[in-house]
C-alpha cells in the first residue's frame, strides 16, 4: 500500500474534524453540568517524532467518584484517526472504560470495550446521546461491591 502525504491526509481530515467539532460543542455544556470532564486528546496536525503520524480526532469524558479506600473511573472516548494509506479510510472508533483503583496504584478492575462507528452517525443530535449511553455502561461495568461502596 502506497502512503498518503500530510496534505492529503489534512483534506480529508479537516471536514471530518468539522463534523466531530459541531457534535461536541452541541453536547459539550450538558455533558459538564453533569460532572463529566473532557479533555482533548486530539493530534490535528498529525505531527509525530517518528515521522508517520497522522491526524486524529480524540476526545475523553470522564466521571470519577470515590468508594472507601477506591476510586471509580468511567470515561468514554471518541477518536478518528485519518488512515496512512491510499485507498484505507480513516477509523472511527467509540471506547468505554471502567475501573477501579487505589491512589497511586495500578487498577484493580478494568473493562474495556470499543466499537467502530460510522462517520455519518455522528452529528450533533446524537453526539450526546452516544457519550451518555457509554458512560452508562462503563457504569454498569462497576463491581458491585464498589458500588456498594460507593452508595453506603
């Protein structure tokens, strides 16, 4: 497979980032008001030291809350990432985390679990809709004696 230059990859980036861009600023002040944090974890100029980066789209929104001696973290990405390759199209992909650890110490529990979604699937009417019901099953994911815990 032949590669893509960087602005070959940027064209067909930069309308996709668009579209992402919209989607969460639409759901972005309702994800806050309800506690979730979001960081940017986005590479838009594709730069990478190793010299065959390519442009990604990644956002995090995350809860965490406490439980006796643990901390509870769900969180849900989306990220896009542009493909390297003539002819590949880039990968859009949705993830749930959760787990459950001790400051300063590995996880005890994690799950994970991710999904490829389609580019014409997200829009700002349902952005919302997809951080919330994947952070409702990282929720679920919980152990139940954490969320015990957590609730006592």
């Amino acid at each position: 497979m032949e590669l893509r230059s960087g602005v070959e990859m940027q064209a067909s980036f930069a309308p996709i980032a668009k579209q992402l861009d919209k989607a969460l600023t639409e759901a972005k002040t309702r994800l806050q008001d309800e506690g979730v944090e979001i960081r940017d974890r986005s590479n838009r100029s594709g730069f990478d030291k190793s010299g065959y980066g390519v442009p990604s789209w990644s956002f995090e929104f995350e809860r965490r809350c406490e439980g006796g001696r643990f901390i509870g973290r769900i969180a849900a990405q989306v990220r896009y990432e542009e493909s390297l390759f003539q002819g590949k199209p880039g990968q859009l992909e949705a993830t749930w985390t959760s787990e459950v650890f001790q400051p300063a110490s590995l996880s005890a529990i994690k799950n994970q679990e991710s999904s490829p979604l389609s580019i014409s699937s997200v829009s700002p009417a349902t952005f919302l809709d997809l951080i919330r019901e994947m952070l409702q099953k990282a929720e679920a994911a919980l152990p139940q004696w954490f969320v015990a815990s957590r609730d006592a």
